[in-house]
C-alpha cells in the first residue's frame, strides 16, 4: 500500500471517531445537571476507551500468536472488534432511558422554580433580573434548609 491509501483511511478513521466522540460528549449534559457527576462521566468514558484500547491489544496479541495465516489474523481481529462494538452500540441506545432523564429534569426545574419563588417571598432576593440569577444560587447554595424540606 501506498502512502496516499495510508494516509486516506487514517483520515476517515480519525473523523469516524471524532464524530463518535462529539456525540457522546454532546450527551454528557443531558445526563445530569451536577458538574462533579459530568466531570465523572467524562473520567469513565475516558476509562473505558482505554480499557477498550487495551483488550483489543490484548486480543491481538493472543489471535497472532495462536493463528498462522497473516490474512486469518486480522480478519478474525476486524470481525470480533466489529461484534462487540455492534453489542455495546445496542446496549447504549436501549438502556439509555431518555424519558426517565427528561422527567427528571423538569422536576429540578419544578425545584429551582419553588426554591426562587420562595426566597423572593421572605425577600432574601431582589426582583432585579441581572443579579437574579447570582442571588439565587448562593442562596442555595447557604441555605439548605429549603432544599431538605422539599425532600
């Protein structure tokens, strides 16, 4: 094989697995509102890349040194790789319960809501639209006897 061919399907590959990247860290905020536990999907999806790495490293060092044939070698290589990224795509989409996660949301922001209008009720918070935002999180964040109460 030539540079070029080299070349080419190295291209591919690296925007095959950039667009799969994209996509799960664009699912990432979806999941959870809390920036610890966004910050932890993030390290296990890390983790387990390279976990996935390693096995398929792993796997090759066995498969070469069991089987003979040069062609055989990678073939079986490409068709187990292939298998169980087919079976981990399927248990992605099927176990990912969007609806569960959208029920979820719209409830914290029922909490948010009711946390806001109760401290602009006891007036620990002004009406002032550019430091709304500000007052209520560190009010929150100080208070957490609203948030225990709304368990």
């Amino acid at each position: 094989m030539t540079f070029a061919n080299y070349a080419f399907f190295g291209i591919i590959f690296n925007i095959g697995w950039a667009m799969c990247q994209v996509s799960h860290m664009s699912l990432v905020p979806s999941l959870t509102l809390s920036r610890g536990r966004r910050d932890m999907l993030n390290s296990m999806r890390s983790f387990f890349t390279f976990v996935a790495n390693l096995s398929i490293l792993a796997l090759a060092a066995v498969l070469f040194s069991i089987i003979e044939d040069e062609k055989q070698k990678y073939q079986l290589l490409a068709y187990i790789g292939v298998t169980i990224g087919f079976v981990a795509c399927l248990v992605f989409v099927y176990m990912i319960r969007e609806k569960l996660l959208v029920e979820g949301c719209r409830r914290l922001a029922s909490e948010y809501r009711e946390a806001y209008q109760y401290l602009q009720e006891t007036g620990e918070i002004s009406p002032d639209k550019n430091d709304k935002k500000e007052a209520t999180e560190r009010k929150l964040s100080q208070d957490t006897t609203f948030s225990e109460a709304s368990r």
